[in-house]
C-alpha cells in the first residue's frame, strides 16, 4: 500500500463536539483553530480542526447543504479557509442516514453531491455518522456510497466512519474506503459510566478494546478508533452537558495521564475534545508529550495488546518500529501498587541481554535486563519505552 495515501499513520486533531456539543458556532472554530497554533498543538502534530454535529441548516430543495446563517454566517469555506490559513486541515461532520444525530440534514442518498460540496468547501477530513433513517440499507452498502463519493472528487479527503462498532466496522471499513473506523461507543468525561448511563467511561473503553479481538485489522491507513479524547473535561462541557450523564467533577490528572497513553498505546486517532482557551497546562502537557505521542505515531502501526489483566494489575505491550516496544502498567484499582514485568513476558517480546528504558512520563532512562517495575498510583498508567541494547 503506498505511503501516499492519507493517515499514513493516526490523525491528530480537534473535534468541537466535546467542547460545544450542539451549541457550537464559526466563532468557537476560529478560536480552536487560533489556539491550537498559540498553544504549539499544530507542532506538536494535531493537524486537524473538525467541525461536528449542529453545523447545517436545511438543505435545499435539491438536496444542498448549508451552513446555518446564525451560527456559521461566513459559510463553511470561508471558515475552511481560515483553517487552512493556519496551517491547519478543516473536517466537518456529516451522517449515513436522513438526518444526523441531532436531528439536521445528512447524506443517505445524496453522498455524490454531498462530496462534492465538501470538496469545493475544502474540507480535508470527514466524519460520517450512523444516525437517521436508514430506509432499508445496510451499513457496509451506506457507508460503501460515501466511500465511493470521496473516491470520485478530485481532492483527499481522510473518510472517518462513525459506525459505534455496531456492525464490526473493522472488518469492512477499509473495503468502503475508510481511514479509521469507530470501535466502541461515545466516551464520555468519566472514569466509569454508570449502567443506566449514556456512553462509556474512560476505563469502560479500555476494557472494551481488551475485549475485542480486532489488534489484527489496525494499522497504516486504517485505524481502530475508540473515540474521541476528553483529557481536560468534566461537568461543564458541552458533551457532558448535553448528554443524558451524571458528572461530578473533571478527570483527574492520573485518569487523564492514562487516558492519553491508552490512546496512544492502542495507536489511536487523538481528537482533543475540550474548549482551548481554558485549557489547563497539566493537561497540556500531557497532550503534547513527545514520548507518548511518538508511541501513537509509530510507522509500524500495531495496536497494543494486554499481557496480564489481574486484579486491579494490567501490562499491556506494543511493538515498535525501531526494533524495541511499550509497555504500560496500569493500576485501576483505589490504592498505589507495585506492578512488574518481564520483556519476555509482554506480547511484544525483544530478545537482548540487556535493554533501555526510557519513561515516557518523565523522560528518565536506565537500563534493566529484562524487569520492568514501578510503583503506579491509583487509576494511573507508567508507560515505557523498551529498547534492546
């Protein structure tokens, strides 16, 4: 498969749904994409800026779509333009059905008219949901037109499918022209959703993706994604607000320390989903943590795997393209705990005498042969780098 093609390795980016839900506006956007630049999240390789659910107002009677003239009075590509003047990548939102989540115009049907409008708008990335009426189609054939409709345009376009998992997405996603492909439901800014809750919490989705077995369908242009990140959220924003949840309080340092460095051990897409212009600098450092995020974009595209899950211990391992791997161990339970390992036991095994191990949290190095410890608080994550010496 040629390196050119687009999500060579997972995207980074922006997706104003957490931040805005459905009350976002042009100005909202302009202001994510100012921050993401004053704020080094565009070097630090979070090229994307992705307009969600909410953005349209009625379709024409030909089946065009609009922005909405209240919220998004300069028009899409105008405000794509003012992405791209920034150095950044534009995507919008749009779904595989009558309507999007929120009850707006969408796509079924009308996907080649639709590609082109995004294409003209110069949208670079698009996200295409599961909601409306589906008149009868099944998923593989709905999201298989959109597919088709991005292959006809004449620009690239990265195709994100937002299909919850429903239908095993991972199994078709790239036959349809997908990118990445949602494997679970909608993480919400919580560390575990209750069960009468909407969506999935932080840990819920880390068990999830323990239980599927899907390691084998990821990798370059074509990722598992299990949604989109909430580092830096609690009660007050958008998503929390909107949604039928019960939030008490914002995601701690240690629930967000391992959110991100699941995410990036399982290779994930990173979509920060949180309001920039409060964002907090613990959580900015842990966004733009170059150890972690070197792990996430690795070339060699495996997703990580668990090793040991007992108790409130996990050793979870990837390989990497340098020869060496990661490894996390994760404490889920309420008190610190010593966590070991061994090289050799981990799923990415690496056969040396002695190894290095750089920890990604605090960039610290020592050499070890083989053992791999740390004392891990409560709901953190040490995560590690493992080269053979």
């Amino acid at each position: 498969m040629s390196d050119s093609l687009p999500a060579r390795t997972p995207p980074l980016g922006w997706n104003s749904w957490n931040a805005y839900s459905c009350a976002v506006t042009e100005d909202d956007i302009r202001d994510a994409a100012d921050a993401l630049v004053e704020t080094d999240l565009r070097d630090a390789g979070y090229e994307y800026l992705v307009v969600d659910d909410c953005w349209m107002a009625d379709e024409t009677a030909d089946g065009v779509l609009q922005a909405d003239p209240t919220d998004f009075p300069s028009g899409i590509e105008t405000l794509a333009d003012y992405v791209h003047d920034r150095g950044l990548k534009f995507g919008l939102y749009s779904s595989a059905g009558s309507h999007t989540c929120q009850g707006y115009p969408a796509s079924l049907g009308r996907e080649q008219r639709h590609a082109e409008q995004f294409a003209a708008w110069g949208v670079d990335y698009l996200k295409y949901d599961n909601c409306g009426e589906h008149h009868g189609r099944d998923a593989i054939d709905r999201y298989a037109a959109m597919g088709q409709a991005l292959e006809n345009v004449n620009r690239e376009i990265v195709y994100s499918i937002c299909e919850w998992g429903t239908n095993e997405p991972w199994q078709w996603g790239r036959n349809v022209g997908g990118e990445l492909w949602r494997a679970t439901d909608d993480v919400i800014a919580k560390w575990q959703a209750d069960d009468d809750e909407f969506g999935l919490g932080i840990l819920d989705i880390i068990d999830r993706m323990a239980e599927l077995d899907i390691a084998g369908f990821h990798g370059p242009h074509g990722w598992n994604d299990p949604d989109m990140l909430q580092v830096g959220n609690g009660p007050e924003s958008g998503q929390s607000q909107h949604e039928p949840t019960n939030i008490e309080r914002p995601l701690t340092e240690a629930e967000n320390r391992t959110h991100l460095a699941f995410w990036c051990l399982l290779g994930a897409p990173l979509m920060i989903g949180t309001d920039l212009r409060s964002l907090g600098e613990a959580e900015h450092e842990i966004l733009t943590n170059e150890r972690l995020l070197a792990i996430d974009q690795d070339p060699l595209g495996i997703q990580g795997t668990p090793d040991r899950r007992e108790g409130v211990e996990e050793v979870w391992s990837k390989r990497l393209a340098d020869g060496g791997a990661a490894v996390a161990l994760f404490n889920r339970g309420p008190e610190r705990t010593d966590i070991h390992t061994h090289v050799p036991n981990t799923a990415a095994p690496v056969d040396a005498a002695s190894y290095r191990l750089r920890d990604c949290w605090s960039g610290s190095e020592f050499e070890t042969s083989g053992e791999i410890w740390a004392g891990v608080e409560p709901r953190d994550t040490a995560l590690f780098r493992v080269t053979p010496q």
